[in-house]
C-alpha cells in the first residue's frame, strides 16, 4: 500500500523494478469508503493468483 498526501493504492511488488499497480475506485483517503476499498482490492488480487493454488487452497 502506498500514501502520498491524500492519495493511496495498492500494488504487488514482484522484484526492486517491477510491480502490478492495482486499480481502485478509492483514490483519495479523505473521501474513500474503506468497504469498498477492501472489496475491491480483494477482487483484484484473486483475479492475479492462479486457479491452481486457488483449488489448492480449497478456496475454488
């Protein structure tokens, strides 16, 4: 997660030059709704693990 005055997102960070910035609708701290923020973050991030580990888990 990142903040910079005001603003915040979230990405997965893969190595020290590469990240996948994922996208929000809750851009702005003052104003975001924090059930949205997490709903929305977490569909983000099952849409980046893969099905394999998903069945794994037992979570598919």
């Amino acid at each position: 997660m990142n903040y910079d005055r005001g603003r915040f997102g979230c990405a997965i960070i893969k190595s020290d030059k590469y990240g996948v910035g994922l996208s929000n609708s809750e851009k702005w701290w003052d104003t975001a709704n924090l059930n949205i923020f997490v709903k929305k973050l977490d569909e983000e991030v099952k849409l980046r693990i893969p099905d394999k580990y998903l069945k794994a888990k037992g979570w598919l």
